[in-house]
C-alpha cells in the first residue's frame, strides 16, 4: 500500500512464539521496496474478543466509504469469530471477516468492534480478504480463498456486503490468497489477472502463484484458459501479494512470495540457530507481455536494487566446454552473463561451490527447460522428492540472457525478460562461496559475466518503550516537580490505540519532568512545541511522531485552554527538541502565549524506529533512494539491538538520555563492522544479504502455526 510517499507492508508477528500463539500485524515501511524499516507492531493481537489477526488486505478509503474519515486506512482481516480456548489452542474457531481501520496513516489500528462484516456461514475455509476498487460499479469488491474456489463479494461502505460469484477451480488443491488487478499489456491492451498461491504438484506443475488472464464485469471473473499459468516456477515462492506501481498503476506492479514450502516449513536450520523459519522473496517488478501462445506476466527484480550495488565485477567473456571456476567468491550477489551456443545439451552456473567441488546448487538450461537445482547442496525437503524444479524453454533459441540472485538462504533465477523465474531455498554450508561455469554436449560462450554486490541494509528494529496502559507510568519511570503524582490518563481520542494517553498537561506554572532515562516529558517546551511566544505557532500543531529520536511515541494534538499558566509538555527523548520545533510548530499564540493544551497519545506501541525523520535525513539525490546518514566519527557503525552495545562501540557504557543526533540516528544498524565482530548480514547473522527484508512470522498462514518467517535480508 502507498501512503504518504511510502510504501506500508504489514506482516504477521508472533512476539512471543513458543510461549505464546496467535499473530499482531507488524509494519515495514520502504521508499522503492528494497530497504525496510520496522515501525513495530501496527495492530496487536488479543485487542478484541477474536484474539488473533490472519491474514488480510488493506485500502486507504479516500472517499470516505465506510465513515471512519477521508483517507483513512481500513483493512479487512481474517480472525476467529469469538473462538473458545480450546479454538484458540488448534486455530480450529470459524474463520471471518472483521474490519480494522486507522486514522493515523496506518501507523496504528483499531477494531471496528468484534462482529464480523462477513460471517463464516458454515464455511470450513473463509480467509484471506483481498480488497479492490471498483469504479465503473462505485463500489469494493472483496476476493475470499473458499477451498477450490474463490469468492466474489460487493460492498458500498466495506461494512455491508453481497455475494456476487465464484471462480470454482478443483485442480489445485486449497486456493489461498487470492488476487485481482487490471494490467495494461506490452501491446497497449487491458487485461484482467486473477491470482491465488496453490498446489500444482498433481497436475505436474509448481506449487506457487497460479494466475489466469481474462476480463471480470464487477460481478464475476472469466479466465481466458481454465489452466493457469504460474508467476514462479521455483519450489518455493508461495502465498505471494502484488500491489499497484503508484506511477503506472495499470502498466506495473510489485511483488513479493514467501520463500517456503507447506511440505517442509520446519526443515530450515536457521530456525535453530537465528529463530526465524523462510525468508520472503527480492521485490519484483511485474509486467504484461504478449508473446505467441497468448499473455502472459514476466517479472524481474525491482529497478531499485541497482541503486544499492557497493561493488561490481566485470569479468569478461569466457568460452566454455566442460567446466571453468570464476575468479570470484562470495555468498551473496548478483551474476548476470549472456550466453549463446550452436549445438549442446546443457550450460549454467554451479553457485555456493565447495572447495572440493562436491557441493553446489545449479542453474541452468537443459535443451528445452531451464531448470534450479538444489539436490547436491542444502535441500530442506526431507523427502528429497522436490530438489529440481523446471520451465519450460524454446529449445530453437541458441542465446539466453542469465540473471541469478544468490543470498545465504536462497537463489532466484530469472531467464531473458523473466516470464519463468525459479525461487528456492537453498542451505548450503557458509563456507561454500565458488562459483562454476558449465556446460555439457557441447561449448558455449558466456559474455557479459558481471557480479554484483549490494551494500548491508541491516535495519535496528523497533523498541517498545512504554505503553502506557497501566495505573502508572511503568517500571523504571519517575516524576518530579508538577509531573509528581501523575498517570496516565484513560481517554480514547481520535486516532488513538488502547485506553489511556499519556497527557503532559500539569498547570501551575511549575518546572517538572517525567522519565526513566530515554525518553523524557519535560514541561519548559511549551514554547517550542505549544506556541508561548513564538510567532510561528499560529497555525493548528504540526507536531507528530515524536519518539526515541527516530520515530514517533504518539500524536501532539491541541485542545482549548484550560486556566492555569505553563505546564504544556512533549515524550521526547534528549535533542529531540529540534524535531519538535521543526515538526510544526505549536498551536495558538502570539506573543504572550496561549492557553492551549498539548497531549501525546502514547497508545499500546512507542517504539524505537529508524525510520529517517525528515529534519534529520539528508536532501534525496535526484534519482534513486535517499542516503541513509552515515556513522560519526568514533559511533558504532555495526548491527545489533540498542540499549546493548558491543565491545568497542563508542556508546558503550552511556546512560541517560541519550544523544541523538542525525549522524546516529542509524548507530547499530548501519553497514560494517560491530566493535571488531564479523560482518553482519541484512536481517541478522545468518539471514540473507541482498536487501533489508523486515523479519516475518506466518504472514500467510496464521492458522497452521508454522515458525516465524522473515523477510530475508531486505529488500512490499
């Protein structure tokens, strides 16, 4: 979802799996869908009587259907409808549909009550809302995985909704997450898609994104052939989401697959060793083409990723018959070659090679497949049955254009323009890092070989710092001066989560403050954050995501005047000061001050982000994402959780307030090195390095109760 100038991806959290189940929603936030930053939990679970939140689809309802206000953020879930514990234990409650909206700009949401708006009916599957705008018929349409088949529903407001039809398919197993949008071909023809993540292996086909082409009239959807087509072909790119390009929205869009397989979603060993279980996939650009057998979506990796690249290595041109090892090593990159041949059997590229040659994944061509190859290195299917996946390829070429993405847990492989790509997991041991050229039957000259690297785009995650939601302010906080004696406040204002607020208005005209070392409520900001005697506070409080430096602890929000003199305050932590006066100002006020209240609303989540702030980011360059500030002299540089430092960092040992200043805003999660500790990958040890992928617990499948999946590395 674009929002604000940013993409918003929400995924399933499980903050305290193996003690505890059901699922929050999570945010990540990107620019170009490659570096994500975690906002922390948008939507927690056990808010309402159906505990848990599954899978869903969310729209910003500019028009203001559903009454929750223009451009609010509403999202339509799948939970349990009021499960009984024992549900609860085996995910077994009927499954339906509860709406949640935000009035924040999805940075925080709320339950529209604990009735659903679509009701079971005695369905035994009734999940994965997808919703689309209508606008020929003014109205929202709603796509719900019913089994082997996909249910269409309409609705004027979101609240109230109608059957409309069904697209019955029994070929592939249990339909889920299903799809629907309009493309714009390579021809300048407008085609419908319908898409849905199924399983193909009776029919000899993937177990991935199955999609079909055709038209729907509001109602009902025909496809063009009742055999889908598959946007991977790979083992394991399944449950995957698309979303509109906001600059092309008809011509392009983005996706991401989770990179695991319903056969074997335990067998990983990072789940041992780093506690996350499958990774998502790089973020594709997809795009219609119209080739002779009909239309058909060809996807490769999103344009952004390029404007990360640290390094890249043009080996050359090399003849090949038999096989040659490149003069290059590593577990993470990109390798592109164009390759042509007059007469053979088999080329490709051996990748993650041991040193004795025994070990490695494959990627190739076989006369008229291209192929990904797992079976000599780490293969997580026990059975060893799914070790090779295949597509097909047209054996009268005699050139292709290779382009294979490597990172530790995974290899996506994409063919000329990407109309079959193959994503696997792929566990081969760190130490294996050569890499092969091959062929069989016959030579072939690769050209063009070229291995890109891409910088370490690790995130910190964020930090809960307070809820606020107690009879007190919480362990480790003090209050002195006017804020002694305080708490918070029970209060649900617009836009807020939970039952209490945190309000800094004290009165009396005393100095006091509020804190417990991070984050501090000090009174004398009246002036800067409230109006006072500042002239430019004569426009309505800009203030907003005030926070740990980084992000926001709430809403600042005025009030009309209550008598009383100074005693207007912020949540801030030390020199977030500077944030605040730039935010916006204050409320009222010309010289001589104002009677104006401020309050934050500290709902369920202040939370550490490292999202950049726009008064601490420097100006974008022209194209391209913006550059993240780079460590000071002297800061940490490397990546692990704050308050704890490693050996060497230089904000070891600090306490208090801390110090945030634009050019640490990112200290321990910017690339490099940790106090002399080894390089870490995107994510954490372990998980993959392309891209800043946030972490992701069953984003898909809530009601199987698979491990927790991150996205890996990162890059929607």
């Amino acid at each position: 979802m674009w929002v604000n100038g940013q993409f918003q991806y929400c995924y399933l959290y499980n903050a305290d799996y193996g003690q505890s189940i059901g699922t929050a929603w999570r945010l990540a936030t990107s620019t170009h869908g490659v570096a994500f930053h975690d906002q922390g939990v948008a939507a927690p679970k056990k808010t309402n009587a159906n505990y848990d939140l599954w899978s869903g689809s969310v729209v910003v309802d500019s028009a203001n259907t559903a009454g929750f206000g223009a451009g609010a953020i509403v999202a339509l879930v799948t939970q349990m409808d009021h499960p009984t514990p024992e549900q609860i234990a085996d995910a077994s409650g009927p499954q339906a549909q509860f709406l949640w909206y935000s009035t924040d700009g999805g940075r925080n949401f709320r339950p529209y009550g604990d009735t659903p708006v679509l009701a079971n009916g005695g369905r035994k599957d009734f999940r994965d809302p997808k919703l689309v705008w209508d606008s020929p018929h003014n109205r929202w349409v709603a796509l719900l995985a019913q089994g082997d088949r996909i249910g269409f529903w309409t609705s004027p407001d979101l609240k109230s909704w109608t059957f409309a039809s069904e697209y019955v398919n029994g070929s592939y197993g249990t339909l889920e997450c299903p799809d629907l949008y309009q493309l714009r071909a390579d021809d300048g023809t407008l085609h419908w898609v319908l898409g849905a993540s199924a399983n193909g292996y009776l029919t000899g086909d993937p177990n991935t994104y199955a999609y079909w082409t055709g038209s729907f009239d509001g109602t009902s959807f025909t496809p063009d052939a009742a055999v889908p087509q598959w946007l991977d072909r790979g083992l394991d790119w399944y449950g995957g989401v698309t979303w509109e390009d906001p600059a092309a929205p008809l011509d392009r869009r983005y996706a991401i697959g989770w990179m695991n397989n319903w056969s074997y979603p335990y067998n990983t060993p990072t789940w041992a060793a780093d506690g996350f279980n499958g990774t998502d996939s790089i973020t594709r650009q997809v795009t219609l083409r119209h080739y002779p057998d009909g239309y058909a979506l060809a996807s490769r990796p999103v344009p952004a990723l390029d404007q990360h690249a640290t390094r890249v290595l043009d080996l050359g041109s090399f003849q090949v018959d038999g096989k040659l090892a490149l003069p290059y090593h590593g577990t993470a990159y990109q390798l592109e070659a164009d390759v042509s041949w007059s007469a053979l059997d088999n080329l490709g590229v051996q990748l993650r090679v041991s040193a004795d040659g025994t070990r490695h994944a494959d990627a190739g061509i076989y006369r008229d497949v291209s192929y990904l190859n797992r079976r000599e290195t780490g293969n997580p299917d026990p059975s060893g049955w799914r070790e090779e996946s295949h597509a097909p390829y047209d054996r009268t070429k005699a050139q292709a254009h290779l382009r294979i993405l490597v990172d530790r847990t995974t290899v996506e492989y994409f063919v000329d323009e990407g109309r079959y790509p193959h994503s696997s997991e792929v566990f081969a041991d760190p130490a294996d890092d050569g890499t092969n050229l091959f062929t069989s039957g016959g030579a072939a000259t690769f050209a063009n070989v070229k291995v890109t690297e891409f910088e370490n785009l690790a995130q910190r995650p964020a930090e809960l710092l307070a809820d606020f939601e107690g009879s007190t302010y919480g362990a480790g906080w003090s209050a002195t001066g006017s804020f002694a004696g305080t708490a918070p406040t029970v209060a649900q204002p617009a836009g807020s989560v939970g039952r209490a607020v945190l309000d800094t208005f004290v009165g009396g005209g005393h100095a006091g403050r509020a804190g417990q070392g991070r984050v501090r409520v000090r009174d004398r900001l009246e002036s800067a954050a409230a109006g006072g005697a500042s002239r430019r506070a004569e426009r309505p409080s800009g203030v907003d995501r005030l926070g740990d430096g980084a992000g926001r602890c709430g809403r600042a929000r005025s009030r009309p005047g209550v008598a009383g003199g100074r005693g207007a305050g912020v949540v801030r932590p030390e020199r977030a000061a500077r944030a605040v006066r730039r935010a916006g100002g204050g409320v009222g006020g010309g010289r001589g001050g104002s009677r104006r209240r401020i309050s934050i609303t500290l709902d369920q989540r202040i939370h550490h982000l490292q999202r950049h702030l726009a008064d601490t980011t420097p100006p974008p360059r022209a194209s391209g994402p913006p550059t993240p500030p780079a460590p000071a002299p002297g800061r940490c540089a490397g990546r692990h959780p704050a308050p704890r430092h490693r050996a060497g960092c230089a904000m070891q040992g600090r306490s208090g307030v801390r110090d945030f200043g634009p050019a640490d805003l990112l200290c321990c999660s910017v690339r490099g090195r940790a106090g002399g500790g080894r390089p870490q990958g995107l994510g954490h040890a372990g998980d993959d390095e392309l891209s800043t992928r946030p972490r992701r617990c069953r984003a898909h499948h809530p009601y199987r109760r698979a491990p927790p999946r991150v996205r890996r590395g990162t890059l929607p």
